[in-house]
C-alpha cells in the first residue's frame, strides 16, 4: 500500500515539473509580447480636415485654373506625405473681406460647425483692412492715418483668434500675413513697405499670445522674387504666387510640427 501511495505521489510530481517548463516560456512569450515596438505613426495614414477662413486670398481670387488659389497646391504637397491619407479643405474666402466682416461671419453656424471639426484652421485677413484706408486717404495719405486704423485691427485679429479657439481649442491656427499689393501702382511711395511690414509686425505680435496658433510671413515672396506673381488686377497673386504661398505654408507645416500636433 505505501509503495502504490510512494508512486502515485511521483507520478504527480513527475507531471506537475512536466508542465512548468511551458506554462513559463509561455509566460516569458507573453511579457516580451508587450515590450515589442509600436509601429510609426505613419503606418496607418489619417484623414486631416482644414478649414480655410478670410478674404480673396483663401477664396483664390487670380488663380485662373478657379481651384482655390493656394489650397490645390497645399493639398497635393501634404497628400504626398505618408501620414496623411487625405487632406480635405472646406473653404469659407469671400473676396473683399475685412477683418471686422470676417469677424460677422465666424457667427454663421456653418462655419462654427467646419471649425469645431477642423484639424487646422488657416486664415487670410487684413490687405482690404490696408486697402481701405488706402482709398479713404488716397490723396492725402499719412502714416498715422495707418497706425491709427491698426490699433483696431490689432483688436478684431485678437477676437477673430479668440472665436476660433474657442470654437475648437484643439485646433491649430495658421495665420497668413499680408504683402504689399501697391508696388505695381505705387512704387514711388516708400511708406506703404514700411505700413505693410508694421500691420505684419502686428498680426504676428497677436498669434504669439496663443499656444495653438502661427504666423507665416509671406511679404517677402512678393517682394524679393524676379518673376511676376501677381493677376492681370496687379493685386491679387496669379498661379505661381499661390503656389509659392502653399510652399511657405508647407515649410512651416514641416518646421513646427503642425501636422503631428494636429493628430
């Protein structure tokens, strides 16, 4: 009897020492199972929405193929991108917009709702702001006239920023700034360079106040590049300035991340 319980307690042993050795490696498969590395963040590709707000120059005023000036070529450069498997723009530009209208229009519950989806938000405002005062002094043009006008076009582009986050406080902001429109008609009056770099100076002086939001300077292109970049009007930007706005865009996409954060 004592030999029979002396080989049945064996057997057991024998069987429980059997079955460690996988329910260990098993163990061990498991916990390296959770230590293997993630794939990159482009290996799925997103869908990115960006909505597009402000005057002509979101609107694509001068862009003869009537694509929507810059944005097809912002689109096609982010499109390019292993991250990205679509970049759809909703675009709310009306020609002749000022910043106190745009900031009228940010009350329309289509636009809230466009916003309130976006991934981003990019914004083309204040050349009709310098336009108008331009024609109201047009004889008489005095650069305090400008600086006055600017004060309050500091306050709109900061409530204009200020609805937007407030619509979506996760959304990036892209402000484009302004160039100078008049050198074609003006040439000879050195102060609108000095007026246009002011109101720039301005715009990015309001963006730097939030987290989620950058300003893209654009003057520069206009005024520095050997080719022709404006429409037949000499005030809106023909096919290749659009094209060179979306490469300064997509520059500054890449140099601050833009994309990632939006993700």
């Amino acid at each position: 009897m004592m030999k029979k319980i002396f080989i049945l307690l064996f057997c057991t042993m024998f069987m429980i020492s059997g079955c460690s050795t996988p329910f260990k490696e098993q163990e061990v498969r498991t916990i390296e199972h959770g230590y293997k590395q993630m794939p990159p963040d482009d290996f799925i590709p997103k869908d990115l929405t960006i909505v597009s707000i402000g005057d002509s120059l979101t609107q694509g005023v001068g862009d003869i193929k009537e694509l929507g000036g810059y944005i097809p070529y912002l689109k096609e450069k982010l499109e390019s991108q292993k991250d990205i498997r679509t970049a759809d723009f909703i675009n709310f530009g009306i020609k002749g917009n000022r910043s106190d209208q745009l900031l009228k229009r940010l009350d329309q519950s289509k636009v809230q709702t466009a916003i309130q989806n976006a991934d981003i938000v990019i914004i083309t405002i204040g050349g009709n702001d310098v336009m108008k005062v331009f024609k109201q002094n047009l004889t008489h043009l005095k650069m305090e006239t400008f600086l006055q006008e600017e004060k309050y076009y500091r306050e709109r582009l900061t409530n204009i920023i200020e609805t937007v986050s407030t619509y979506n406080n996760q959304a990036t902001i892209i402000l484009m700034g302004i160039y100078n429109p008049f050198m074609r008609w003006f040439a000879d009056i050195k102060e609108m360079d000095q007026i246009i770099s002011t109101w720039n100076d301005t715009s990015s002086q309001v963006v730097e106040e939030f987290e989620q939001a950058y300003f893209v300077p654009v003057a520069d292109i206009f005024n520095n590049y050997e080719e022709d970049l404006l429409y037949t009007d000499y005030f809106h930007p023909n096919n290749k300035g659009y094209e060179l706005i979306a490469d300064r865009f997509y520059t500054y996409f890449n140099e601050h991340s833009i994309v990632e954060k939006a993700f």
